[in-house]
C-alpha cells in the first residue's frame, strides 16, 4: 500500500503540490485516510522530467526513510521545477526497504510507479521473471512485484503503445496467478510517462481497486487550494492524479473508474476503460 | 512523543517483550493508541545491561528508520539476552532524526531515555546548555531536549541520588521555562537505569502528563499474554514499564500516578512521590 | 572487491578480532593492503551462530555504511560472543549499496559469504538465476552475483555435501561464462558455514586467486599479536581465515593454496584441491 | 580531513565539476592524493544557489554514506545548474556521521564548508559555544568544529565584513586555545558565500595549513580537461578553488598562498593576505 501523486502541466516548483496542499503527499505519509494503512514510511521517491526545449531523460530521487522527515526532499522539491514529474511513497508489502525499491522506477525515458500488490507474489516471482526480456533483465535492480511488473510491460511493448502493454502486463501477471491458484491476485494504480504523456492505469482481479483520482478543472483546483500558490499561474490543460485528493473532493477531483485509464497529453486529457488481454 | 519499554527481572531474549506482545512497542511504532501521534517512525533505539556476573557497560543499537521495518534490530532482539533494558521508538518533535537522537543515551553505566518534550526548546537550549558540568559537555552528541536534560541530571548528582536529581532537573528546566515566559513547559516520562536500579519518573509542569504504566503480577501477565513464551520463566519479581500497555489492561496494568516514580531493584518495587526541586 | 574473516573456536567477542588486532578487519576497511582497492566501504556485516548448547540459527547485523564509522557494528562486536562467526567488509564491484546486498548472506542454518566477482555479471544473470530451485527463488533478496552464486549451491547441493556443491556452482557458473564468450569469468574466496562446519574456498577462472589465509598454530598467533587478549584463553583447535593477514604474516598465517580449499571443525583443520565439476 | 570545491562564474551542471574530471571531487572521496587521508567516506554535501535572476536562498544536499555510491548525489548533479556552488566530501575527525555533521552549513543566505579541524576541540567546545549570540545558538544542528566556527563568525560578523569575521573568529578560537593550552590549534581552508560573492581562507596556527588551490586562467583549464566539456561555454571570470587539483598542476592551478584568501565576484578575483584578530 502506497500513496502517489503525478502531475503534467505549465512548470512549477515540486514543493507547491508535495508540500504545500493541507492534505499533500508528505501528509498523507503519516496520515492516509484512504488507505489500507494510514502510515507510509518505508520510503519515497520523485521522478521528474527537466523544464528544457530538448528532450531529455528524467532524474530521480529515491530516499529509504519517511518522506516527512527527509530534508533532502524537501530542498530538492523547494528549487526543482517540472512540466511533468511523479511522487511516490511507500509501504512496503514484505519486500526489503532500500533504495532499489522506491518509485518511480526508471528505463531510459519512462518512469514507472504503482500502488498496490501482486498477492503472493513471491511464489509468482521466477515465472513473471521468465517472461521478461533477457536484454532487459539486468536492469532489474530491486525486488519489488512494482518493478518487475514495468519490465514485463516494457518486454511487451511499453514504448511502442503503453495502454496495449499494460493491459497485456495484466493478462500475464492474471495467468501466472491461475496457474498457482492464487485468487483475487492484482492490486494496481499505476502512473507511467515518457516526459511527454501521462497515463494512470487503474485496476484490480478483483474489479474492487485502489482509489485514485484526477483533476481536470484547474479554476476549481484553484478555489479549493488558495495555499498552492503556483496553481494561479498554471495553464488551464494542467492536470494531478492523486491516490487520494490533496484536500476536500467537493468539484475538483474525479474518480477514475473502475478498469479505465487516464491519459494526457499537452493539456488534452482522456478517460478509457482498461480490459486486460489474457495471455 | 515517543513510546517506551524497560524491563527488569529473569534475563530473557529482547524479542519476547519487543516483538511478541499483540500490542508490542514494535507494532506501537505505527499503530500507537495513547500517544498524541499514532507513528512513531523517527529513529529507535535499545540498551542493554549483559547477562553476566561482574559488572559491565551497557551496549546501545540505535537506528534511524522506523522500528517496524529495521531488520537489525529484529535480529538482535532475538539473540541478545538481558535481566535489565530500555527500548524506545521516537516520534521526533523537530530535531534531526539521526542515531545521535536516538534513545537511550549512554553515560558510562547509565542509560536514559525520554518521553515527551521541553516546549519551546530551542529559545530555552542554551541557558539549560551552560548548567551542564564543563566535564560533561563534551558527552553531549546530539540535538535533543531528551539528551541535555540527562546531562543536566547528571551534573546535579544523578549517580548519586537519581530521584533527587531528576527532581533538581526539573527544578532547573522549570526556572529556565519562567525566565522565558514559556508555559507548561515540560513534559516527560523518564526511564534511568544503571545497571541494577530501574526507576521511572512520570511529570509535567501542567500535571497532566504523559500514560505510563507498570506491571506488578508476574502471574496475570502470563495470563493476558500467553504469546510471550518467556513469561512463563521468568521470576514473581520480574516487572515492566510501559508507555501504553502491551495488549489490554485488565488487572496486569497499573498506571504510574501524576507526578511520582518508580523504583525497581533485585525484584523488589516501591512508587514515591515527585516533587520538583526548585532552582 | 571486499575483505573478510572467518572464526572457529573458542567463544570469543566478536570485537577481539573485528576491532583490537593491528590491522584488523575494520582497518582494512579504510587500508587494505593486498586488495585490488584500499578501501571497502560499501557496506557491512557479521554472522554469527551463538554460544549455546542446541544447535539454533545464525543471527546477522548489515549496514550500508562503512565499517570504520559504524557505531551499531562496534557496539554489538562487543557484547555478542560467540564460537563461529563470519565477517565482511564490501566493495561493490557495481550491485548497488543496500542492506540486502550485504554479506554474509543466510538461508536457514546457512552463512555465505564471498570476495571477488563473476565478470559481466548482468549478462550472465538470467542464465545464472534460471538454474536455481524454483522453491529456493523466492529467497534471494539482493542483486549480487555473490548471493546468486549461493543459491546456485544450495540448488546444487549445498546442505548434503558443501564442497561438491561448491564445484558444481563453479562448473555451471563457467559454462555460462563460456556460452556468453566471457574469458576470465570468476574470481572468488568463499566462506561457508552451518554452525559447526566452516569451508574456504579459494578459486578463480584464470587460476590467479584473491589471497586468502589461515591461521594454524594459536600459539604462534598469540605471540604476534598480544593486543588480542582473547587468545590467551581459546584452545589449541582455534582457526581464523581471512582475506588478508591481521599483521605481520611470519609464521602464524599460512596461504590457501590456489584451486583449493579448507575444511575445520571441532579444532580439526584439513586442506584439499578444489576442482571445478564442468556442467 | 575533508575535501571541498567551489565554483563561481557561468551557470554549469554540477556533474560538470564534481564528476567528469580526471580526478574529480568524487574521485577524491576514494583516491585523495594531497590529504592526511586518501579516503574521505563519511558523507557528503553540496549547496547551491539558484541559477534565476532574484536573489534566493541556497538550497542543500547531505548524505551520510560516501559520495561515491551516491546516486541521489550524481542523479542531482546532472540536472541542477547554479552559477554559484559549494561541494563537500568528509572524512570526520571524530564526530558523528551524519546529515547535520555534512558541509556546506547553511544560514539564511550563507553557506559555509571547512577543510581541517580544531585539535581538543572536545576540551574547547564549550568555550566557544558560549562565544555564539544567544540568538544564533539555537540554529547549531550538528556536533562538528566546523559548523560552531560558522556560528563564531557570524556572530562576530560574518553578514557584515566576512573576512574581518573570519580573522576575528580565529582570534577566539586561537585565545581558547591558548587558555586550555593546545598548541598548533587550527587548521582550515573555509570557503564562504552569500549567493553573490565567494571567498576561499587558508590558515593554521601552525602556518602550515592544508592545500588549496585556485583556478585562474579558464582557456588553459579547457586545454588541460577537454573531459569537463561544460568549460568550452563560460565565462574567462569564471574560477574554481579546490582543496586539490582535479587533474594535473600545471599551468592551471595557483596555489592560495599560507595565511591568506581569495575573493571573487563578478568574474573578479583578488589575492589577500589572512590575520587573525587576536580576540
């Protein structure tokens, strides 16, 4: 169980949505109300793609301790601007709490985070492991099911049509599930970005997942959050998805549904619904 | 805000009292019930008086994660056994979360360790500084009230008289608080041990302090936690002081009174009184 | 590259020879001499089985930090006793910097620990991970070569006949090695122990070892080094292994020969050629 | 004994500096050639001031593990660009390891990092602590000479006239010394800057202070590191001072002459000769 945050929008200091919100992400580290755990100090992380003309790859910052006490979070979101950066925090469901175990993980231009588990996951581990790339599998550096689920959706077509993928990372992590008689198996909000879209994935066996939410009303965002300074500067296409909102619900976040996705792209967003194809 | 454990009677392995309790100290450092915070993530820490003959120094473990995900100290817990330790789980009120906040503090035999906080710290920290023995100050290592007011007892006579001492350091913490208009200035549970003694103080400036518990009947505490194996061997005289009880109360939980201490030695309890000794 | 000790013996305190010999395993920490670095500061650990009548489980303590500034490590060396312990001191030959990375590694009643490396590592990985028992899969932890080359044993035999085992491992190692054209493939000194049985191997591809030695006469070392006090009392059948002498070398240490390895138990010492068995 | 690199001209990546050259700042927290210690692994730090056109705070990174298994530190260093920045390798002398011991220190605009010691500072701490305005003292996070000297000097006026504060803070060190009787008592390099201006101090009682060099010439740095390709686009003002070269000598490094400091601003930089003000 885990809390994430991911934005894609005009450029702002990371501090104004990680820190500034009443109820941000460092909140929400020690006080989730939507969770299975209100606590999630088992680390935290931050991808971010560089505010340049030129492309180029995202940087990352992965910390072992609770995100609200890491001070080296806190300069780094005070003086980095971004058009486009993921937050994660974690808890931990079993695996080892070490930097190769923050979100988001990272593969050339993709950054990847997740909340939730694959049940049982140490029995599924070798099979789903098989199923990746050999020329991918050194970079697997942790030992999360969080990591290795991007990599099966990166062996299966990732950078090619990221929707496809995952609904396909799905079918494989369902039939490995099958296979050892493990039910209800899936747990999954996942954020993926190549710096340039954004799509939020959300999904469960079970069809019972994770809360996650959007925003798509800057002006009403505005209204709710006058302590997020940079939201009166932010252009109307600007958008956040959220595990849970930063605040009050009333107007300005939407559930995603049940199995959809979001996806956006230069200020233009979209809703779809997310059908895992069986592998 | 913090919790804390010490213990005193037949040696037993750590882990009985850290880890199998339904409500143990580890489980209290996310799910705290009597606390002002309910996470008490911020560092951890363990002292230990060995299992032998002669006397001896006690060795400390401290740790800056979270309690419940420090592998160390799990495995520690399990080997180390002890007739005498304190262990504690810190909820940081603003200083550096690092191992030299970490309690319990060491000098020489004597270990310390803390709950609760000097309102407005900082402003009083440096007139609290200048009373400690020039001798001493050195020994200072870290950055907390917890450490200077142990360091403070120690320059009025700690090794010679303990209850008197920490009664004096109240005393002085008190006057330091007047001088700078700041109200209800202190709060504290207080475990101080050297070795063969174990007293624990409960006081605040607003008599309205801190839970603190002790348990007396070896017997009904078999009874309520039959998941601590060790129980069963340990001696009638065996006790435990507690920030919150271990699991429930009923009949093996009794709460040290406002404003008093106590004292353990060979088996044998008392609970006095404590008056601050005015500066 | 890293450094490392094995004792079996007389119970002794850990720090007798982690801390006070001239050129202890903590100063080879910041000087190794004979090392392909001088320093091994990527992190810790120590394995030890304790000093009790029934055979139990080793305990471990792995930190991320160097071993010269590691106050928990000096703390614990001084108060755990015990008749068999293994130490290390690690420099990554890549693998990142993280507790699960830490040697010695433990499955069951098992220790493990490693120096050197199986060249191109990442390429190898798959194929390496591929021979283990899928029912001993979900136990590797960490992304080193050196605890897959574990696990590879364990799968191989590891519990029923070590050195068998061992040759096996080599033997499947080197024909992923040959199958990926990688010359040069392995360079390793291991140390494995169930708690009364210790072996040290000493092997590499290219026939040209990391040094490796071991101490034969206790009264020989005992006249070397004085400084250790714990020798004055620990019977004749007494062995260290280490990656490289803790002082002078005259008389008291003895090199394993190349491609071969040592065997102690109950003070009883043997050597034997170690011969990989091809896959 | 520590390490330290400051850069003042056109905005640059950090990485630029503190990675690519042939003997870069982390190449010397495993290899220094020039110090007491070739090895400088107890943490690490770098401050920045932001490269916009309003004056801003500096911002700050510390880690306690060695800079050279840093990825935060390297992730960082390829994406923040300052025209203004201080990096900061230890090697402690006895104090702690961790975030609050790491350089650069930081006051409002100001930061400050140290090269060398205070000897017996132990038997001095408390003398110059009690030198701090009462209303500084609260801000002294860490236990280290370095960061009280910081505090010496801006209550004696660091804010105001920086070198005359520096003069007259080694005046007070240098009476306290006297007073307890510990010869050869300071040894420093310390560089300082408000964001605008940077000075660099080299000075012992001893007179014969630890290395310091100065860059001066920026065409002739090109030639000798062509590796450092950020150089091909700066400033001629622009300067670097390092506590030892990042390469070869020749040509390209001055070294700070004994018992002075320079002083750059604006591209310009000036040559002065260092007396303390005997307090």
């Amino acid at each position: 169980m885990c809390r994430w945050l991911a934005y894609s929008g005009s450029p702002i200091a990371l501090a104004e949505l990680l820190y500034k919100p009443r109820h941000s992400l460092i909140d929400q580290s020690r006080h989730a109300r939507m969770g299975v755990e209100t606590t999630n100090g088992d680390g935290c992380g931050v991808g971010w793609y560089p505010d340049t003309e030129e492309a180029a790859e995202p940087a990352i910052f992965h910390a072992t301790g609770p995100a609200w006490s890491d001070r080296n979070l806190l300069e780094l979101s005070r003086c980095v601007r971004s058009p486009l950066f993921l937050a994660h925090i974690r808890a931990s469901t079993g695996t080892a709490v070490q930097q190769s175990n923050c979100h988001p993980f990272r593969y050339g231009r993709w950054l990847w985070m997740h909340n939730g588990a694959i049940h049982d996951f140490p029995e599924l581990k070798r099979d789903l492991a098989l199923t990746v790339d050999p020329v991918l599998y050194p970079f697997i550096e942790g030992s999360t099911d969080s990591e290795l689920m991007f990599y099966v959706a990166l062996t299966l077509g990732l950078q090619e049509d990221a929707p496809r993928a995952v609904a396909r990372m799905i079918g494989v992590v369902e039939a490995a599930g099958k296979k050892h008689g493990v039910p209800d198996l899936l747990q999954m909000t996942v954020a993926v970005s190549d710096g340039r879209r954004l799509w939020a994935f959300r999904y469960s066996t079970e069809r019972h997942s994770r809360s996650l939410f959007f925003s798509t009303d800057v002006r009403t965002l505005r209204t709710l959050h006058p302590e997020i300074e940079a939201l009166s500067h932010v252009s109307d296409g600007t958008r956040v998805v959220v595990s849970e909102p930063l605040g009050d619900l009333e107007g300005a976040w939407h559930e995603v549904p049940e199995s959809s996705y979001g996806y956006v792209e230069d200020g233009h967003g979209e809703l779809h619904p997310l059908t895992p194809v069986p592998a």
